[in-house]
C-alpha cells in the first residue's frame, strides 16, 4: 500500500492537535474511531467492520502517536508514518489490550489528563467494561474531553484531502450520468439500487458504503428506507442519494430524475430546490455561520423533515457542522459542506437535492456538476 | 418496505431477552448499536453510516421495546412493530435527545437497573458527554452491565435468519465463480476488487460492506490491506474475502486461486487449508466449545497473524465467539459461524480460507460450496 498523503501532511495534523493539548493541558488523547485513528496515521483498512476488535491511537503532548493495536494490523500500520506500534493477539478475553494500552499511556503520560471524543458524533469505540478496567489501571489520571480538538482539525481540510473528495465527487458525477441507462418505467428500484451501486463501482469508486435513495409519485416519503422491489410509474420522481469513497474520501450528494414524464410539482420542487441551493451557495462564505447558511436555504424553501439543509463530509459520510438554525459554527476556507435543501411537493411527499461545496476565501467552490433547475426525464 | 421477518420474530425476541432480564433484576435495556437495535427491531437502514445521529431502543422488563430516535427515523421505524416512537428533531445542539430518553426511561422503569452492552465488540454509540448527562439526570437509576443478555440471544440463529446468511452465501458463490472472467494474469488487485463487487452486486447482494483479499507469489502477507493497483503476476495467490449482505445479514467467506499455476507451495497451502477447515467442520457439533473447534484446526495448519480460526457471523461480519484457545463458548444448535484456518506458505506469506456453517443437532451443515482441496487455475 502506498500511504495516501505524505508523512508530513500526518505530521502536521498532530503537531497542531499537540498545539491545542497544550493550551487545554492534556497530557495525551486517547482515539478509538476509524476516522479518528486514520486522521493521524493514514491507517486505512475496510475490517473495522469487523466490531470483533478494538483499535487504539495514543497522541501524546509531543512526538509522534502510538499505535496499540490487534497484532493482525501490525504490518499494515508498519507501512505508515508511526513507528510505534504495540499489538497484542485480539481478540484476548479478559484482557483486550487493556493492560498494554494503560502500560503505554503510562509510558507516555505519567500523570495527567487524557482527553478522548466526547462531544456530538462522536463515540467511544471500546467496550464499556474495558474502558472501565482502564480508568481503574491509572488511577492518578483522569479521563475527560478532548474539547473536540480532533473533531474541529477535521473539519478544514487541506488542498490534498479536498483533491480525494473531490475525485469521489467526479467518480458519482460520471455514475449519475449513466442513470438514464439503468432506469426506465418498470425497471424495480431495488435493481436501480444494485445497478447503480455497479456504475459508481465501474467508474472508479473503492467502494459504496453508502446509498439512499426513493421512488414515488412527484417526490417521496422517505430518504432512508432500504428499497423496495416497486417498480418504477410514470410520474415517479426518482431519487438516489450516495456517499461513494476514494481513497478513504467520501462524496454525498444525490440526483433527481423525472420518470416518464416530469409532474408540475416534481418540476416546480426541482426549481425550488436548485433555487435554495444556489441561495445556500452563495452565504457560503468564510465568516459566516453554518445557521447563516441554512436560513438562506430555508426562506426559500422551508424546513423538511430531514431536521438539517446540509452538513459537512470528508473521511466520514457526515462529519462537523450541521446546515441547521442553532449551529453557530462559523465558516472557514477549507470546509467542505454540502448543500441539503428539501421541499414538500404533494401530500406527505418531498424531494430533496445535495451539491457539495468547498469554503474559498472568495466564496464557495462547487465540487459537483451543478444540477439543473429542471429536472432529466428518463 | 416490507419487514424482513414477521413481527412474531421480533416478540419472541424481546420474550426471551426479558427473561432474562427478570433474572439479573434489570429495569430496562438501553441499546444504541445499529445491529442491537435491528434485533428486537427489524429497523433496517444504511443511514447508520452517518456518525451525527444517535438511536436509542429501549427494551423493558415487559411489554414492547420503546424507540427513542430521530425524527427523520419515525417513518421508516413506524413500518416495524414497534409502536411506541419518540422523537426529535436531531442533530440538536445542547440536548441531542438525551432529556427525551431520560424522560422515557422514567416512564418505563421509574427507578432500578439500567443494562447496556458492556462486554467484548460491544461500544456505546452515543456520545460520552451525553451518557454522563444521561446518568447525571437520572440519579436513583444505576447503569451497568447488560450481562451479555442481546449478544448471547443474537448468537443463535433463528430457521429465518439461517435463510437470509445462507441466500448471502449463494450470492457470494456465484460470484467468485465468476472470478475467472474477471481476473487474469496482468489484472490490478485493485481492479479485480472493484469488479468483484460488481459482481456481488449483479448476483444480487443488497450491498458489499466488506471486501478484503491479497495476491503474491505463494500466498500473501496481509489479509486486511486496501487493494493496490499491483498486477497480477503468473505464480500469485490470489485470494477475495467479501462479507456481502442480503435483507441485512451477512455472508463472511473467502475463496483462493492461482494465477498463471499454482505453485508447490500454494498447493500445499491450499491442501493443508482444506484439510483444516474438514477437521473443523467434524469438530464443530453442538456441545463441543469453540476453544474445541480451534485445536481441531490448530493441530493442522498452526496459528496464524489473524489470532483466530473463525468466528460467529450474521447481522454483522463478525460476532459472538471467536474460534481461539480462549473461548470456552458452547456450540449450540442454530449458531452460524466461519471455520477460517490460515497456513504459512513461503517466507512470511500465508493462506487463509473460509466457509460458512450452521450447527446442526447432527453436526454442522455447511452453507458455502466446500471448496476442492486443490486450487482452482485462472
């Protein structure tokens, strides 16, 4: 494996999280997420879904992390940047690896406070009875919040993870053009779901972990529904919605499509929705707020049931700030966010739309093939 | 959506889980995890990719779980049997849910003890921050251990739950029958893995969470690495592990071929594997432990980097016992669970293979095509 970005992109990551330790007195962070351990190691591995084993990475208030991990991620950890790299044979009952993760933070942090992930999104990647075990194996440190110090470094991305997210966005571009192809009246959506899965493979994604999509008569019910083996009708408004991967990098955006023939409410729900997008566009400036964003959206085309108009993405599907009226986050060159309107058409149904977009210091830059305002009919 | 199993299911689930709940005196269960709210749920969705929401199932100590989720869940969770919903509107800075579940833990259970996985691949999935408010405002309820009450049920399959495992097994089967069209000398790994999952997709998988393989001359160094765009050289081992799912179950099985020939040592490989996993599978009979089954591998082929032999599978790609010295776990009819012996083969490369099995009261019945103890040429 070549590692995805150089060793000093890693390198700078921790010395400015090691910054922040240092004015909030942390003596070492604790990371037990997939992201959160790939952020600072380039560690890149689909068998996190495996739930069987712990991961552990140990950023100290100086130096580089320590890896303490199942020895069966010993040589793919190897090829990063991290040197060292403790394992034991997981999985172990009794002790997983807790022992020799408080024997290393030992090492590392005699005393003090370790901060780990305890702010919105995030979770605690280990089982309760060994995070217990461990806070009882260091008895003179104490166990507390990271003020969300990895979680905000995360958010602004560097010109190289911008490049990845936006080779995902490229990759579901060419996927989405290719629709037409796979869907036609009759054609079931479980089969638009399979096939499209196919297309965004063939185009280049490492993999899909993420579609969503619905089918019904001028918009639908619901976003989040496996889908059904309905086929499509004339008068559907299709929708798919993915977050398909490129080295490690998400996209997340979704297109509209008019089956047969487009509905006056699909046509004028596609119209509001670009209109809400291109309003959330342009607020999308360094210095203003992610609340300042959705209410541009919003006056346009009112709330859904979605609760948020658009969120930030990168290493995880959704990831930072929330396109919502009570996150005051403010903007920062770097940020890359997508743009989530949705809109009632008819009775109990809604079309949604999502562009992705990157914070330039002139105003946004959009990374998807900009929609248009009237909808492709299939 | 249809449910993928009747509610009958589901009730009988939740009858077996509160039983035991009566036993360890539990109030309630609080479960967050996408495979443990399923269990007692059927609530089927890929929006748990998103990290920013938490989900929350309560289980009492009798009558019907009780889902505290989301608003934009309701919909998709009014389709199950649970009729008790409780929502809002998340992400919701400052109290993300976490007063709502409060308030309906004290409608279910006005005070006792709160059970929540705390044991080995369970993890909290919710904030830190949030379960210290949780607690904090629930002062006169404790919480602690669940006993392994959901891991323990979720071990033992269900006839229904067999079906859906062994519908993925046959997915998978067709498609590495396919692999001979798809890979060949000068192919990159990286290729063949895209393609793969197309063909997963094409058989009829639902999606391909998991795909991990090697390819190198006699067998490969790592199991778990992404692919890279290496090509495939005459004399590589090429070996393809996919946890594919169907109505939201998994397979777990991997299959190795030579490319160009098979060299000596990958025949012997591939020999010794097969003679393993045979050994497994006459070792794997209800009342014999997994510690059993591990030594009736061992005694073959060794141990290997990956630490154990096999494991349970189903609603995730790895769960329950571990075929590993270590676990004393009783097999039981119903359990569904991999043989996957790994061999040394040249220098540090290895071998791995894997098929899927069911205990059975006469012995274990295989849901994957067995394969032949000589490697398949492509």
């Amino acid at each position: 494996m070549v590692a995805v970005f150089p060793d000093a992109e890693y390198q700078a990551r921790t010395t400015r999280a090691q910054a922040q330790m240092a004015k909030h007195e942390l003596a070492a962070m604790l990371l037990t997420s997939e992201a959160d351990v790939r952020y600072y190691t380039g560690y890149l591995t689909r068998f996190w879904e495996s739930p069987s084993r712990p991961w552990f990475l140990i950023v100290p208030a100086s130096g580089t992390p320590v890896a303490v991990i199942p020895s069966i991620g010993a040589a793919l950890m190897g090829q990063t940047w991290i040197d060292d790299i403790r394992t034991w044979p997981a999985p172990q009952p009794g002790d997983d690896g807790v022992s020799l993760l408080a024997d290393t933070l030992r090492d590392l942090a005699p005393d003090g406070q370790i901060g780990l992930p305890h702010r919105m999104e995030s979770h605690l990647r280990m089982p309760l009875d060994d995070y217990n075990a461990l806070r009882t194996a260091l008895p003179t440190h104490t166990f507390g919040t990271d003020h969300g110090i990895t979680a905000d470094l995360r958010q602004v991305k560097s010109e190289a993870e911008i490049d990845k997210i936006a080779r995902a966005c490229d990759i579901a571009a060419n996927a989405f053009a290719d629709v037409p192809r796979i869907a036609t009246v009759g054609t079931p959506l479980s089969q638009v779901f399979r096939d499209f899965q196919r297309l965004g493979l063939q185009h280049g994604a490492d993999w899909v972990p993420y579609l969503s999509g619905g089918a019904d008569q001028s918009g639908y019910g619901d976003v989040i529904s496996p889908a059904s083996d309905t086929p499509l009708r004339d008068g559907d408004v299709l929708m798919l919605d993915t977050g398909l991967v490129h080295d490690g990098y998400f996209c997340d955006y979704d297109r509209n499509w008019a089956v047969g023939h487009a509905t006056d409410a699909a046509a004028r729900g596609q119209s509001q929705l670009m209109e809400a997008a291109a309003a959330g566009l342009e607020a999308a400036k360094p210095g203003a707020t992610a609340s300042d964003v959705y209410h541009s959206m919003h006056g346009v085309v009112g709330g859904g049931d979605a609760g948020r108009l658009g969120h930030g993405l990168g290493m995880q599907l959704t990831e930072g700030l929330s396109l919502i009226a009570d996150d005051h986050t403010v903007l920062r060159e770097g940020m890359v966010i997508t743009l989530e309107p949705s809109a009632m058409t008819v009775g109990n149904h809604l079309m949604v739309h999502e562009e992705n977009i990157v914070i330039r210091a002139g105003g946004a830059q959009i990374l998807t093939p900009w929609s248009p305002s009237t909808l492709t009919v299939i």
